[in-house]
C-alpha cells in the first residue's frame, strides 16, 4: 500500500546544500553592497579567498571523506605545521623543492595509513588517534626547528617563483583610479585546490571506494553486513585524509612561505566548521564535497567582509562563524525532524 | 558430498561468553529445496546462521559447500558471498542514507569503461528488480523515506539479485504483511526451481507448511532432527521444537462480555494526524480488547501513535477515564496511564549497550520522572518479575540486550512497557518475530489483563491471534478507519473488511 511517488522528490540533503549555496550568494551579496566602494565587488576579492584558502579547500574535502564514514580528524593543522616546517627547513638544507614534495605527500600517506589502522583495524575512537596524531604533529614541528624559518627566494627559486607565480584570467579585470587596467590572477595554489576539489567530488559520486564511505557513515554494522570491508574503507579515508592535508600544506607553505610551530593552530576547527556548514553531518553518511567548499567560502568571504571593514576587531569573523553553525545545525535538525515526520 | 546437497554442516558448536549458543549441531541443504529452521527464541538458529556466513568464529565442526573441495571457513559476509551464499539477516541490514538503489548494488556496483560507477544502469536494473517483485517505489529515494516493510523487500531483493548457490533467509517474513509474504514466497519457488538451496526462519508455522520441503529442528543450541515436512505436522514440531507437547491454538478462551454499559477508558472524537490519519472516533471501554485489522501502510500504526502523542493529532479531542485531556507527546501519554510497544523496536526500543535490566525499568523511570529513581532492588525485583513473566531467555537480568537472540531482544521490550502498569496498553505488534509458545503467553496476558480491567488496543498482521483475543475489532484501510466489527469476528468476515467490503 505504498503510494508511487510520481513528483520528482529533492531529498533534504540537496535542499541543505542550495541552502549553502544561498547563504554564500546572500553573504557576498551583502559585501558587495556594504563595501561596494571599497573594492569588494571586484572579483579579484572573489579570488583572493580562493588563495587564501587553497589550502583550506584541500583539507576539508579530506575531513569530509572522514566525517562521511562518521569519524573525525583533528590532527590536519598540527600536520600542516610539520609540513610547512619540513619543506622550509628541508630547503633550506639545500633539498629542491620537486624531492621535498614528493617527501611530504609520502608523509602524510603514511601518517595517514598509521591513523586509518589505529581507527579501523584496531577500533580505537576517532578523536583520541587523530589528537594523538595532533601532538605528535606538533610536537615533531618543534623538533625539528623551533624558530620560524622562512623561505627566501636564495632558498629555493623554484619555490618562490610557484609562490609569486601569477595565472592571469581573461576576463573580469577593472581599471583603478590610476587608469591602469588590472587583470584578475590566481596563484598556482588554487588550481590545485580546484583540482582536488573535483577529483574528490568524482571519488564521492562515482566511485565503489567513495560509495562505501556513505555506507559506512550510515550504518557500520549493515555495511560489513552487505560484504564490505569496513576496516579497510575507514582506513583509507584516514589516508586520503592526510594525504589532502599535505596537499593543503604544500598550498598553505605557498601563501605563508614559512614554518613555524604556531602555524596552522585551530585549522582542524575551520575544516571541521566548513564541512558542517556545507551539510556535512558530524554522525557520518550525510554530505559532500560542493558542501564543504561553500563551507569554505563562507568563512572565506566573513573574513574578507571584516578585512574590508577595517574597523572590526578580528575576533569578529570567530563570532560570525559561531552564528553561522548555529545556524546550519538547527537548520539541519529542523530537516532531521520534518524527515522523522514524513516517514510515517 | 552427495551431489544433490549443496552445503553441509556437521559437528558445528559455539560458545558465547557464558552460554553456550550451539553444540554439535549439523545441517544439510539441498539443491532446489526450501529448509525451515526451526527453534524457539534463543534455540541457536540466527547463531547457525552466522556461522556459516562467517560472521561468528565457530570453535568446532566443519562446513562443505558444492564446488569446493574441503571444508570452508568464511571470515566474513563478503567470503560467504564469494562462496556463493547470500544472506537476509534477522535484523535488516541496510544503510538508510543511501538511496534503495545503492542499497542493492553497494559493494557490486556496475561500472563503466572509466572504473566509476554506472549510475544509470543500476538504478535502470534496480527499477526492474522491485517491479518486478511488484513492489512500486522509487529507487532513487533514500531507502529511510520508506516503511519497515518495503526495506525489508529490498534487503530480501538484494539477497536474491546475486548469483547465488544457497539462499539463507533469517525470519524475513516478520515485518511483512500477507500480500508481501507471497510475493516472496513466488520468488523462493522460483529460486527453487533454478536449483539454489534456500534457509527459512520464521515463527509462522502456517508459512513453514506453506513454503518448505523439509525441517530441521534447534532446541538450546541442540540439533533434535530433520525431518521431510510430511512426517511433521504442526502438533508435532511444536513438540520438537519445545521439548513437551502444547495445543497452542486452543488454550486461549477470552470472556464474552457485553461493555456497552462498561465505563469509558478511552475515548477519541475526530483525532487525526495529517498525511498519516484521517478524523476518527475511537472509544474502547475499561477491560476491553480492541483489534485493529488492516493492510500495512493502512494507518494501523497510525492510529495508535495519533492516541499515543507519539504523532500529535492535527485535529479532534481525546477523553481519558472520562476526562479531556491534550496529548503532545509520548510522555503526556504516560502520566495519563497510557503505553504503547511501537512496531519499530529497532529504531525505537532497544537500546544495545544497555542490560536487559535497564532495558525493562526504563519506560517506568522515564514516567516516575528523573529525580525519583527506583532503588537498584526494586529494579532488580521487577526486572526478575517481568523475565519470567515473558519468559525471556537471557544469561542473567545484567546481560546486554543486544547478546539476546532476537526474539528475547522483544520480549524485553514488550516488558518494559508492561512494567509501567499502563490503565491503556496499545500493542502494535507483539508477537512479532516471537516463538510459537511465548506468542500464545503473550496472548493470555492479554486477556489477563484484560480481565483486571485494563484495556488494550491490540495491532497485528495475524488476524487470528487479534480474533482469539480482541472483543471488538476496527477496520483501518488508506488511513482511514472504515468501520467495526463486534459480534462474530470471523477471518473471513475481518478479511473481506479489509479487502473493501462492507464493513
Ligand atoms: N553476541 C552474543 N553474545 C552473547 N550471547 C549471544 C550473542 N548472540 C546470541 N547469543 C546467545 O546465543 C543464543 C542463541 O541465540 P540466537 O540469536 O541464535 O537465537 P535464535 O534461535 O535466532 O532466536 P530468535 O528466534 O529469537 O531469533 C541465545 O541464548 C543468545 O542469548
Ligand atoms: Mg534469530
């Protein structure tokens, strides 16, 4: 006695995600508005936080991997920290650029792996690995050098040269006050941002291995029971998590052009926020990665928004993104309770 | 192996910390017959079964399946797919946030020429999968936007759609009501005959006589014997499988009582809920049994959780012992003397990691209210009351629910509202996945509460045990209640009711 359903239904996970999507349009909106004369309208504000955040993009489109099967991963910003720091220090010692790339994503793929194992095949929680591997990440950060070291150009040239490296766009440039035509520019860092974002986003959509890691999220027990291989699929999301991270570290070391230990501090929190905001549910099995970009924007745009102002003090954009979860989250309950309700 | 069986065990015995779950049981399948496995709650069978999927580690025995040489030792659902047996297990096990579609194919995806998946082709093939068994949903939809029922079908439908030499199928029938069952039982008899070998649990011995070719018996975690169904009529296996023999269908009597000039227990004017129930009156007298007879999905559940505050009525009024009373939620209830078992004990009963204990006193604690907590005897003294009183099977009161079989897993929670002492008791689906002896207790309580002059609102899919039982029966059909049946209930006069005769 079922009633065919003849409409096309939206579940409510693609209503959350317009609702992200609407709230980044409403948001930047009121920038545009607000600070219009002060420049934000145009797009290079659009594109700086896009390079501010390359990095950022690519560690929450890991955390969301990781959130899906309902875990969690703290240790992103401590990670960072230690990446930045070895690719400054290991330059610095002479090593190119290229060799200490490839060192560090083989970092992360391994501190990953250790993770994943710890999480998966011996069922330890989530938070208490991932915060060990927070200490840890930072505690090797200090180990290794604990004054900031920055990255010149006699360092590495290459380095410098991908840093300062301008992409040029065709189109959407101003004239400033000066009568000078100024083309809007990405630095290298987004496009790999970019790049990851749609790798994982085909991972998520189209693949067996991004498939299971919604199984798993939303119910380990019937997962293993339907023959996948739970303990295998937690652990690769773990890897994937701080592989994306080193990813992110590398793009992140390209805006700073630093190691320090403080580096990084409390990016776990902007990854984790990010992803919730784009409908990334804490409890595992409900998001995506288009989600969690808007997430990323968001936040990206509320600091741009307080940058702009100039007179706000700079907890303000903290606050703003405290509203903003608020927010999402009765949002999301709201749906939980109407969905609870239509089952009926 | 004689080349007519398709998977032998012999010798298997299981140890659970402190109980011993099997002992030296065997099992032989054949090509192309439909097995019962039958056993009272706790016998051992959903323990059987998962030892041969690889889900327990069985400490002694061995297993052979047709095409493999020597025995096998499955480690996981997936090894025991990739040996060819494919299961539905007791507890449905799908993911709810995935659409039905996925829900088929996850783990077996078709994919394209890139390695990604075929979206298009599977949910095409999925379409086709539950047209086929007739079952009209959408399977692009989340499967959680769909009943118990229907998940039920696809976690069956999901069984059959791999290639598969033995079909296992853990009390699959429990939450489906007759136009289902049959559904299913066409697919089996088609499965039959291609040749695959298929395992039955239920607890409805109309649908073991129904379906299966032969029977093999479980009594605490013993094999007692295998029989072709001929030489095992229904006295019989009750006898087998409890060890004594019982007329289970004859030692119910209710009383005939007139309750016209009974006082008023219960009494809904116009109540509704939108989308779910539409306006009906409801008045049920103290000391009465009222059935609700109707298809799934027509607003049997519905009703009862309009009353019950677990959905607030939309419209109507609600008198309790003659009082008017306003319901908002489940607790409201509660003080007002109310309780319901709901018919989604997974989602909305058993709470895992708790003991059976804690399970019981729970509903009771909730309406004493937080700060009168019941002292560790008093919970100890009811908890030992009601594991008798429904005889639950458990190690002792402090083991976890989820350690129970589970039938038992049900038996608790038909008790913990028991506990509470409700004036009004609505039951929607006791007995469900509940063995033949307990189902029959179940039913004398009934009416033994009845009889203290308590008053019950009684749903279920089994017409008969609601007419053994219920003084009066209302009709519910597309969420609406079509009529009342009082005097000379009969399964055909309730049937043709809710078919859409007259009522
Ligand atoms: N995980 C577990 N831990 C401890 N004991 C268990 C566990 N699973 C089952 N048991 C015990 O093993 C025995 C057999 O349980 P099983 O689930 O096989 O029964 P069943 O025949 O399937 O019963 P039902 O008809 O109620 O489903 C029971 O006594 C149960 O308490
Ligand atoms: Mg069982």
């Amino acid at each position: 006695m079922d009633k065919a359903k003849t409409k096309k239904q939206y579940n409510s996970n693609t209503i959350l995600l317009f609702i992200t999507i609407a709230l980044f349009i409403v948001l930047y909106a009121g920038g545009c508005v607000a600070y219009g004369s002060k420049g934000f309208t145009h797009f290079q504000t659009f594109l700086n936080i896009l390079i501010t955040n390359a990095g950022l993009i690519c560690v929450t489109c890991g955390m969301t991997c990781v959130m899906l099967t309902g875990g969690i991963d703290i240790s992103v910003g401590a990670l960072i920290a230690m990446d930045c720091m070895l690719l400054a220090v290991g330059m610095k010692n002479g090593m190119g650029a290229v060799p200490m790339i490839i060192i560090i994503l083989l970092i992360g793929a391994v501190f990953g792996i250790f993770q994943g194992f710890l999480v998966g095949y011996l069922e330890i929680q989530p938070f208490i690995v991932s915060m060990a591997g927070m200490f840890f990440c930072r505690g090797m950060t200090a180990v290794i050098c604990t004054d900031q070291v920055s990255i010149t150009q006699e360092i590495s040239p290459t380095f410098y040269a991908w840093a300062n490296a301008k992409i040029v766009l065709p189109f959407g440039g101003y004239t400033n006050n000066k009568g000078k035509y100024m083309a809007p520019y990405v630095r290298p860092a987004v496009i790999v941002a970019l790049l990851v974002l749609v790798v994982i986003f085909i991972l998520l959509r189209y693949t067996k291995f991004g498939r299971s890691l919604y199984a798993v999220g939303g119910s380990e027990q019937s997962a293993a029971m339907m023959g996948l291989n739970v303990k295998m699929i937690k652990m690769k999301a773990y890897m994937l998590s701080s592989f994306l991270c080193s990813i992110g570290g590398i793009c992140y070391c390209l805006n700073t052009m630093a190691g320090s230990v403080s580096q990084a501090t409390g990016l776990e929190m902007d990854a984790i926020s990010s992803a919730v905001i784009g409908g990334t549910l804490l409890t595992g099995g409900v998001g995506n990665v288009i989600g969690s970009f808007f997430g990323v924007l968001i936040n990206g745009t509320i600091s741009s928004i307080v940058k702009t102002n100039g007179k706000l003090a700079s907890s303000w954009p903290n606050i703003l993104t405290a509203m903003l979860l608020f927010i999402f989250i009765v949002i999301q309950s709201i749906f939980a309770a109407i969905r609870e309700r239509k089952k009926a | 192996m004689e080349n007519n069986v398709v998977l032998r065990a012999r010798g298997i015995s299981m140890t659970f910390p402190g109980v011993k779950a099997l002992d030296n049981v065997q099992l032989t399948l054949r090509k192309g017959e439909i097995h019962a496995l039958m056993g009272e709650n706790g016998a051992g069978k959903s323990t059987l079964i998962k030892c041969l999927t690889g889900i327990n580690d069985f400490e002694a025995g061995e297993i052979h399946i047709d095409g493999i040489n020597g025995t096998i030792k499955n480690h996981s659902t997936r090894d025991a797919q990739n040996v060819g047996i494919s299961t539905v297990y007791q507890e449905v096990n799908l993911c709810p946030n995935l659409s039905v579609a996925e829900n088929l194919f996850i783990g077996r995806e078709p994919l394209t020429k890139l390695h990604t998946i075929d979206r298009k082709s599977y949910n095409s093939r999925s379409q086709k999968i539950m047209d086929e068994l007739g079952i009209s949903v959408d399977v692009t939809q989340n499967l959680e936007n769909y009943s118990l029922a229907i998940q039920q079908m696809v976690a069956i439908a999901r069984a059959v759609d791999m290639e598969c030499k033995v079909l296992i199928l853990d009390e699959p029938t429990s939450s489906l009501d007759d136009e289902e069952v049959e559904k299913l039982f066409k697919l089996m008899r088609k499965l039959k005959e291609k040749g695959v070998g298929i395992l039955f649990v239920t607890h409805f011995l109309e649908q073991v006589y129904a379906v299966c070719d032969r029977i093999t018996v479980l009594r605490n975690g013993t094999f007692v014997g295998e029989y072709p169904i001929s030489e095992l009529p229904r006295v019989k296996l009750v006898a087998a499988m409890m060890g004594k023999y019982l007329n289970d269908l004859e030692s119910i009597h209710k009383e005939n009582k007139d309750f016209t000039n009974a006082p008023m227990e219960i009494s809904a004017k116009g109540l509704s809920h939108t989308g779910t129930v539409k306006p009906f009156d409801l008045d049920i007298h103290k000391g009465e049994v009222v059935g609700v007879a109707g298809l799934l999905g027509s607003g049997r559940s519905e009703l009862a959780r309009a009353i019950y505050g677990a959905d607030k009525a939309n419209t109507g009024t609600l008198e309790v012992d003659g009082k008017p009373v306003k319901i908002n939620q489940p607790i409201d209830a509660m003080n007002k003397g109310m309780g319901m078992l709901p018919d989604d004990r997974k989602a909305e009963g058993i709470i895992a990691d708790l003991s059976v204990r804690e399970n019981i006193i729970l509903a009771l604690q909730a309406k004493r209210g937080m700060f009168k907590l019941l002292s560790r005897a008093k919970q100890e003294e009811i908890a030992d009351r009601y594991i008798d009183l429904v005889q639950i099977k458990t190690a002792s009161r402090e083991t976890l629910i989820k350690q129970l079989s589970g039938g038992n897993q049900q038996k608790v929670i038909l008790a913990r509202w028991l506990a509470t002492d409700p004036d009004f008791l609505i039951l929607d689906e006791p007995t469900r996945g509940i063995d033949i002896g307990t189902k029959s207790e179940i039913q004398k309580l009934i009416i033994k509460l009845a009889g203290e002059g308590k008053s019950v609102l009684f749903i279920s899919s089994e017409i008969e045990e609601m007419l053994r039982t219920s003084n009066r029966m209302i009709i519910m059909r597309d969420g609406e209640k079509v009529g009342e049946l009082d005097r000379e209930l009969s399964q055909e006069g309730v049937m043709h009711a809710i078919a859409g005769g007259e009522g």
